[in-house]
C-alpha cells in the first residue's frame, strides 16, 4: 500500500510539477538558480545544488535537520516531488528512472518503495511480465509472466 502511495503522489504532482521549475525560475540552469536564491536574502527556498555540467543534483534538501526536508527534482528543475508532504526522501534513484521514462513511455513507470528506491517487484504492463530489482534497480531476477513475488529474492 505505501508503494501505491509513493506512486500516487508521483502521478498527482509530476503533471502541475512540469510547469513548474525549481525555485520557480523557469528555463534556468542551476547555477543561475544558485545565485538567484543566494542574492536575496528574503528567499525561503533551498540553495539548489548543482552538478558540474551545470544541470541541478536530483536530491535538493533543505539546510535543516528533518527527514522530510528534501525533493527530488529532474536534471533541469523540474519536480518531481515537494519536501513536507512526508515522503521523506532517501534518493530520487526511482524517481528520477520515472521522469525519464514519463516522456517516452509512461505505461511504463517504474514501481517506487517509500524513500526513492525502486521496490523490488517492477511489472510491464504492456508486456504483462514481471522481474525483481535491487533497491538501485539492478535486475536480479529477468522479466517473466511466471514471477509475481520477489519476497524469496535475496535484496
């Protein structure tokens, strides 16, 4: 059930999160949204981190010590989840595997465990098979229609 609600809350924010940009400065690289955020002292945002080709870390948190102080965003911004809705973010390893997959094929959406990981049974819809993942993804068991359970699985 909490997987369902991970997922839930993925497909009920990634539609209004598209138009959305982090810290709300659309069509900015991070290091434009950096400066942003650091020259005006009023900002309630995050300072976004950033990759060294200039695109933003998929883990944005908050500078303070609480589990539900961080998001997950896509490579431009994009969000793919808010911090304080309590999902209490670990990784964006899923979520970000979900972005990518959203655009090209999102009958396709990969299966997320509480805190960003994958959950360890993925299933094709369209292809009606299932297979077993470590948490980062890494497929230990191939996709067949014979697997439905991944609990005798070592992860």
């Amino acid at each position: 059930m909490k997987i369902f609600a991970v997922v839930a809350i993925i497909s009920c924010l990634l539609p209004a999160s598209l138009c959305w940009d982090f810290p709300g400065y659309p069509g900015v690289d991070c290091p434009t949204a950096r400066q942003k955020i650091l020259d005006d002292p009023t900002s309630q945002w995050m300072v976004p981190k950033c990759n060294a080709d200039g695109t933003f870390q998929d883990k944005q948190c908050y500078d303070i010590e609480d589990p539900d102080a961080c998001m997950c965003v896509a490579p431009d911004g994009t969000t793919l989840t808010l911090a304080g809705f309590g999902i209490n973010i670990e990784t964006c390893v899923c979520l970000t595997a979900g972005y990518d997959v959203m655009v090209t094929d999102p009958d396709e959406l990969p299966n997320c465990a509480k805190g960003g990981y994958f959950a360890p049974l993925q299933c094709s819809k369209r292809r009606g098979d299932c297979w077993c993942v470590d948490k980062y993804g890494k497929v230990l068991v191939p996709p067949s229609k014979d697997v439905h359970s991944c609990d005798n699985v070592a992860l």
